[in-house]
C-alpha cells in the first residue's frame, strides 16, 4: 500500500480573549429590557461627549452642543463595548425597536454600563392662563436635574399637548410664551 502524507494547515497564533475587566481606556455593557437580565440584540447604542456635562459655562449655545464619537450594535447577548479616552465623561444614547430610547450620562473608561430600555412613556397636558388653553405654545420635556431632552413640540389649539414613546424618568415640562409668565409646579 502507498503512503499518503497529509498537509495540515499552519496553527494560527492565538487570539487572547478579551479582558473581562475594561482597563480605563474602555468602556463596557449591556442593553437588557429593564428590570430583567433579558439582552436587547442589535440596539444602536451611540457613544456621545458634551463638553457642558464636565464642566459648567454660561454659553447656553456651546453648553448644548454634543457630538457622536462612535456607535455600534449591541451583539445577541446584548453587550457592547468602546475604546474612550481616558477619564473623559461620555453619554450613552440607545435605541432599539419597540423600546424607548434612553440616554445615560457620566459614563467613563474602567466602567461597565447596563442600559434598561422599557417601553416608552407618555406625558399629556394643558398649558393655560386665567382658564384659557393656550395654542401654539412651545413645550419642551426634560430629564429633571439632568441637562437630558426627551420631547419638544408645539400645544394644539385649545392648549394641549401629548408626547408618546418616552424614556421612563422624572420630568419637568417647560411652556414658553413671550406674553405670559413662566411658572414652575412639581407633579
């Protein structure tokens, strides 16, 4: 009988595995439906930076700016991950069908996130003065004591407003008109 000799490919050199811990220049985690461990596939999750939110300053135009630095889609398991720079502040801003999108800020280098995107929340109202609705009033939702947007829309004609598909959070509603006052009341 003939011998036969066999080519076997070349070993490939090995692949390390991914740190389990993130080393100060990475940040990590998870988009999970909240208040379960469930992972959220292919949620775009866009690594953002604003400047205002490391420091304070009286340009409201520049205190507002943010800038989109990176994104990816979050693996089956629900994970994602970026390279940051070190010890800088970064905003999470994930979105996923069916969920509303969240936003979570102060996230830095060294640290695991785990995003909860639920299904979306709803805010109805009226904007009034002396009993009359109030039309066309700019209205503007935001995260309370975060400097986070999550609506901002015109009232109808007899002064009511209606934002659907919200992040879940505690919210101050703001109506502004150039003819009346502005007044504040929690809810």
């Amino acid at each position: 009988a003939a011998a036969r000799t066999l080519a076997m490919p070349a070993a490939s050199p090995a692949v390390p595995a991914a740190s389990p811990e993130p080393g100060p220049e990475e940040l990590w985690g998870r988009v999970v439906i909240a208040g379960t461990a469930t992972p959220i596939g292919n949620a775009e999750v866009r690594l953002q930076h604003r400047d205002a939110d490391e420091f304070s300053n009286l340009d409201l135009r520049y205190g507002e700016q943010i800038t989109t630095l990176a994104r990816a889609a979050s693996g089956v398991d629900g994970t994602f991950r970026f390279v940051v720079a070190r010890g800088r502040e970064h905003r999470l801003d994930v979105r996923a069908g069916g969920y509303a999108p969240a936003t979570v800020v102060d996230c830095t280098g060294g640290s695991e996130v785990v995003v909860g995107l639920s299904p979306g929340a709803a805010i109805e109202g009226i904007v009034r003065c002396d009993g009359v609705g109030l039309g066309d009033v700019p209205v503007r939702v935001a995260v309370a004591g975060e400097n986070i947007e999550l609506a901002i829309g015109r009232t109808e004609a007899g002064g009511t407003f209606r934002f659907t598909g919200l992040q879940p959070a505690s919210v101050y509603v703001q109506a502004c008109s150039p003819l009346h006052s502005e007044e504040l009341r929690e809810k």
